[in-house]
C-alpha cells in the first residue's frame, strides 16, 4: 500500500476549513486532493 503524503494534522487541518465557509472545490484544488479523499478525511475525524 502506498503511504500517504499527508501528514495526520493535515489531514485534520484541510476539513476544518470547510466549516470555516471555504467551498469544497477551492480546499481541494489547493491541497491538491480529490472530493472523493475530502468526504473520506471527514468520516475519520
């Protein structure tokens, strides 16, 4: 399996500003990640 390039306060930072009000699309075309791995981030938390 390959690691992810993410580390785990990433991956609770980059959710966090959807509820701040910033659209889905904007985060992940910044982060460089799919709406397929935002939704996914957002069940862990």
């Amino acid at each position: 399996m390959k690691a992810s390039k993410f580390w785990d306060a990433q991956k609770a930072f980059i959710p966090k500003q959807g509820a701040d009000g910033v659209p889905v699309g904007e985060i992940c075309r910044r982060a460089g990640i799919s709406p397929a791995t935002y939704f996914n981030w957002i069940k862990e938390i």
